[in-house]
C-alpha cells in the first residue's frame, strides 16, 4: 500500500515500512467487495508453490485495530491471520506478521485501474522487485463504475481517523 493511502487516507502511522516476501501464499484479485460494485479487490490465498511480495509495516496496535475496521474484518469482509514473511533486505530470517486473507471469491470479478495503480505506487515506493511490478501490470483491470467511485467517495468520509 502506499504511504499517501495509508496515511493520508487512512490516517495509519507506521514506524517502519520494509519489502518482504511471503512464501506459501499466492496473490489473486478475486475478492469481491461486501457492497456489489462490480470489481474485486486483492487477496492471498494458500499456495505452497507461490510467493507474494509486499510491504511490511511496523504500527502501533491500535492502528492495526483501525485497519481491521476500515478493512471489514469485523464484519467478515477479511480475516486477519499471522504467517511468517522473509523481508528482503538486511533478514536475519522471518519474522511474523500480520496479514488478511479472505475465502469468498469470484473469479469472474476484476480490479480496478484505479486500485491496481494504487498497489503498483506503493510496491514501486517501498521498492519491491521491478519483475514484480511488471507482473502486477499484466493483471487484467476494469474500469472504476460511477457505482464505486460514489461509494469510496463516501466510504473514505469514514476510513480516516479524526
């Protein structure tokens, strides 16, 4: 995620943003929204032969309570879990970590353009594998629906902090 989401929108201060690698888990872009708006949004699922790479942020509890509730994981929308992650600089080895997943899926469901640029700023930012970032840029998009763009208008009214 990139910095101006997560703490301009979002209002989320972490300590330390560092790039790591989760082996055993698999990026998709099946999950569909709690509101049906017609695209989906990123998820890891299971996989012994994958690895996903990501941002790794050091933050305070209470700003990992606020992202379980912008995130809907109180309502089921994702599942926090805990899985080890490798990061790619300076490792001593894994360190745990905190991630969300969820099991509903629609694979007929795409990202937006809007929301895979987003994820393409933050991994370019925290400087994941330019490889990476290509591969990111060959996922299939759809177009933002004046549905969503009206929806996260007034969804972001509440995801940042006073």
């Amino acid at each position: 995620m990139a910095t101006a989401t997560l703490r301009g929108r979002r209002g989320i201060e972490f300590h330390r943003a560092v790039p790591a690698c989760a082996s055993g888990w698999r990026l998709v872009f099946d999950k569909p929204p709690l509101i049906a708006i017609g695209e989906s949004f990123a998820n890891i699922l299971p996989d012994p032969q994958a690895e996903v790479l990501g941002v790794l942020y050091e933050i305070a509890a209470a700003d990992l309570a606020h992202i379980d509730l912008t995130e809907g994981v109180l309502v089921g929308n994702y599942r926090r879990i805990a899985i080890p992650v490798m990061p790619l600089t300076n490792a001593d080895g894994p360190v745990a970590a905190y991630t969300l997943t969820c099991d509903r899926c629609d694979p007929v469901l795409r990202p937006s353009q809007r929301y895979l640029e987003l994820l393409i700023a933050g991994a370019i930012e925290h400087g994941l594998p330019e490889d990476y970032v290509a591969r990111l840029r060959t996922v299939p998009t759809c177009a933002e629906s004046p549905e969503a763009a009206e929806l996260r208008a007034t969804i972001e009214q509440f995801l940042r902090r006073a």
